[in-house]
C-alpha cells in the first residue's frame, strides 16, 4: 500500500486536515513550481519559444491520463461551470426530452440545464437522495421510470458532493445508452481516486477541476469531449481554436475553420501558465502513485475512522454505497452546533455538508491522524 506522503507536504503534526473534497493542500514542489513561475512571469523574455505549447500539452497529457483520454480529446478550461456551459453549448436536448439531475448535488452540473430549460423545451427532474444511500439504484429508476418522456442527457457527479455517495457510473451509462441518451460526467470529487477510463465508459462529456483532490491550484479544470461531440461550436471563439493559426497576425491569416479535434474548446486567454504548471504537477503525481494505491490508503483510513466510530450513536452511509474516499456522518438531531468550529480549534479539520460531518482524507494523513479526529470528536460529543 502507498505510505503516507506528508513529507511531500508542509503539514505540522499538530495539523489534522481531512478536507480534501473542499481544497487540498499544494505539495511543497508544486510550491516551488509556483514561486520559480511568478519569476519567470516577471522575466518574459527569457522563455524559449516553445514554451506556451509545451505547457499546455504537458497539462493535457496529465489531464488525460487520469481518465485514459487521448490528449486530444481534452480541453483546458478555468471550472466545471465552464465546461457545463460548453457541454449545453453543443449538444441539442430534444424538446419534450428529461434531463437527470441528482438532488442537493453541486450548482455546476445542475444550474445550466435549469437555465435552458423553458427556452428549449425540456424538463430537468431531478433523482432525490434515497434513504438507504443507493444512489445508482434511485437513478436508474429515474431514468427508467415507466410512462415518463425519454431521457436526453444526465449531468450527474460520479461522487456526491455532499453525503460521498459512489455512483455506478456504468451502470448509468447503459441505462442512457438504451435511450440513445447523453452522459456528462462531473469528476470533481473521483477523477484520479476512482477508476475512470473514457475509452471503456464511452461518455460524452467528462469535467473535473484541480483543485481538491489533485492537490492543485484554483482555476485549472478539464473538459473531455467525446469525439462525436468534437465538431460542437466552442464557448469562445479563439484565434488558436481555428486551423492553421500562425501566432502572429492570427487573426488575420487564420483558416476560420476550427481544428479537428477538443483544443477547439480551450479556454481564452488560456497562457495561465503559473498555475498550468502547479496544476500539471499534482496531476503527474496522482498518476505517478497511481489510482489503486491511492484508493488503498484512503479506504483504509476512512474504514478505520467508520470502526472507529462504531461506539457512538452516529449513522455512516452503507459501505457499498459509499465512495472510498469520503464519510459522511449523520448525527441524531443533527449535526451539533459549534462542533466545525470547535474541532478546527483542536486543529481538526472537516467540513459541514447538508446537516452532517464530511471527512476526506488524502496521501498526507495516516492513522495518527484518524485516530485523532475520532478522539476529538468523541470528547465533544460527551462533552455535549
Ligand atoms: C461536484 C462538484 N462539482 C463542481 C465543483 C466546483 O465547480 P466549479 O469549478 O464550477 O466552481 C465542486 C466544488 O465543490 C463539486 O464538489
């Protein structure tokens, strides 16, 4: 199993950190990367001009290996929001048709097919968290549902945000695939932990950021497009979109068809080359441990904390259900007020998510920290 990585971190001992499915921590050399890129940003003239192409396809290349995309087939852009709007862009929900929605799931994936719906003609229903915690099964009855109009999209996260509930995304693909229907998956809480290969899942679309779980900067998100997608018009119109640019006078000389293939859907202005790099290191590393080691340590700590746990009256969500990599507490009355705050002022960090207690660990935390967490939360707790 991959050991605990803290050392590539600048996390003191006294700091017990389990929110990665907020915002991760950068690693010290994507630190580094950092500072040496706001010097070369002050120094332009000393850039080879190679440069620019080469920090986009390294990003790209990193990028598409998480999700065993060709390069591409991948598109660099700023949020999952982006990418959401690029996906409605493009693709045509025919009138009449539903798009599948997954409750209290994050704005991104939802809000742009809430927004086109009245103008196009469609309706948006939206899958309600069920009870038991089985997600795949509540959305496969939605899309299934008998009588109901045919399913034209589903924009769903492949982890739930909120609760971690794990979602069978094959499954689900299937189920859209026997009504000719479309797939857009928002990644941001599984790419580079849970195993996602577009070559095998066939999805339309797939969207996910750096900045939680590939230890990366703000800014930096990724859109695959599938290449029957790949003709879409881009949500922006850039000189390096079209064929054949030339850097300079592009806009002049360009040939104003777009090139072939998904860097048609790269950002404007897309020379974010500080955080490019930042971004691309943290992708390097997670591909570098690789996912199955990844996912190893991190059930582990997360099984731990859940055994842990066992003696107080808390509820965890069914362990098939869940993702491997977050836990999600359910407290009797709800979560007791002040407990955030307070475990942050024992150096404890987790989030608040929907009325209970989100946990998510990464390659820096261990056992100590799991052990810790569950001794600072039981104290509270009787403390009452
Ligand atoms: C499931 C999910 N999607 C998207 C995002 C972020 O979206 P955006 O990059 O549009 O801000 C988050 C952040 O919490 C998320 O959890």
């Amino acid at each position: 199993m991959l050991a605990s990585q803290r050392e590539l971190f600048e996390m003191p001992r006294r700091v017990c950190y389990l929110n990665a499915a907020s915002y991760s921590p950068l690693p010290l050399r994507t630190q580094e990367a950092g500072r040496a890129a706001v010097g070369r940003k002050a120094t332009p003239w000393t850039l080879k001009p190679s440069f620019a192409g080469e920090q986009y396809e390294r990003a790209r290349v990193a990028a598409a290996r998480l999700i065993n995309a060709d390069p591409f087939d991948v598109a660099l852009i700023p949020s999952v929001g982006y990418g959401v709007a690029t996906a409605a862009k493009i693709v045509t929900i025919a009138r009449g048709a539903r798009v599948i929605v997954l409750e209290n799931d994050h704005s991104s994936p939802v809000l742009e097919w809430r927004l086109r719906a009245a103008a196009q003609g469609f309706t948006v229903e939206t899958v309600n968290r069920p009870d038991d915690g089985d997600w795949t099964s509540a959305v496969l009855a939605i899309i299934e549902r008998p009588g109901a109009p045919p399913v034209g999209l589903a924009s769903i996260s492949s982890v739930h945000w909120s609760d971690g509930g794990v979602i069978d995304i094959e499954a689900v693909r299937a189920a859209l695939k026997r009504q000719g229907a479309a797939f857009l998956v928002d990644a941001t809480q599984s790419a580079g932990v849970l195993p996602l290969d577009v070559q095998r899942l066939d999805p339309d679309f797939v969207i996910f950021p750096t900045y939680k779980w590939l230890l990366g900067p703000y800014g930096r998100a990724f859109l695959y497009v599938s290449k029957r997608h790949q003709g879409g018009v881009p949500l922006e119109q850039t000189s390096y979109g079209r064929r054949d640019v030339r850097a300079e006078n592009a806009i002049y000389f360009a040939d104003l068809r777009y090139v072939p293939d998904a860097r048609r859907f790269d950002m404007g202005e897309r020379d974010h080359f500080i955080s490019m790099e930042m971004a691309s290191i943290g992708m390097e590393m997670m591909v570098e441990w690789g996912q199955v080691a990844v996912v190893q340590r991190l059930s582990m700590l997360t099984e731990r904390i859940a055994q842990e746990l066992r003696g107080l009256s808390l509820s965890v969500p069914d362990r098939a259900f869940r993702a491997p990599h977050i836990l999600s507490l359910g407290f009797r009355g709800g979560l007791p007020s002040g407990m955030i705050d307070g475990l942050a002022s024992d150096g404890v960090y987790v989030a608040a998510r929907l009325g209970r207690m989100r946990i998510a660990p990464h390659v820096y935390n261990d056992e100590v920290d799991a052990d810790r967490f569950v001794a600072a939360l039981a104290r509270r707790l009787k403390a009452g």
